[in-house]
C-alpha cells in the first residue's frame, strides 16, 4: 500500500463528548417510556409508544450524526438529504418495534399464537 494514499482524520472529542451525552440521555428517556408504555392502555399506550419511539429514534439517530460529524476528513463531505430522512425514519420505527417488544405484559417465549 502507498503511505500517500492512506487518508488520515482526527476527532473533535467536544463533539464525541456531546455523542455520548446523547446517547445517555436518550436511553434514559426511551427507558421511561417504555414503562409509561406499559401502564397505558387504548389510546394513550398508542400514543406512549409513539413518543417513545421517536424520543428513542431520534436519539439513536442524533447521536450517530453527531459521531460522523466528530471525524474531521481532509476533504469535504457531503450528505444525501433524502437519505439521511429515510435513516431518521427508520431509526424510529426500528425503536417503535423494540418498545412493542419490551412494553409486552409477558415476555415468556412460549406464548401460544394459535389460541
């Protein structure tokens, strides 16, 4: 390999810092939904769960922009809004999916689906 070609890039630590701030915090609040999500029912758990899931998205996804932007390159980068939307989006279904999950009365494996 050419020692020339390697691309070096260094790290704002603020910025790291600030990632895993958000991080926390929003494993934190995703935490204590998902128990207001288990409490509600009708409506209000449908709208418990949705918070949840775009608190707990929207941090997932913050603090992985937030890591990427940390890493200074020597060459400009760009981001595909659209894609970017489409990683929001997903993010926060992939959460309404785990908070469904854990917000169950019973987590027991051996429920029966044909009854």
């Amino acid at each position: 390999m050419n020692v020339e070609m390697v691309i070096h890039g260094s790290y704002d630590y603020r910025l790291v810092a600030v990632s895993v701030v958000l991080a926390v915090v929003s494993s934190y609040a995703a935490l204590d939904l998902a128990r207001c999500v288990t409490s509600a029912l009708g409506w209000a758990r449908v709208l418990w769960l949705s918070g949840g899931a775009c608190a707990m998205g929207l941090g997932i996804w913050a603090m992985h922009y937030v890591g990427m932007l940390a890493l200074d390159m020597p060459m400009p980068v760009y981001y595909h809004y659209p894609t970017v939307g489409l990683s929001l989006l997903a993010a926060i279904f992939a959460s309404a999916v785990a908070l469904f999950i854990i917000s169950q009365r019973s987590m027991c494996g051996r429920k029966s689906w044909a009854a």
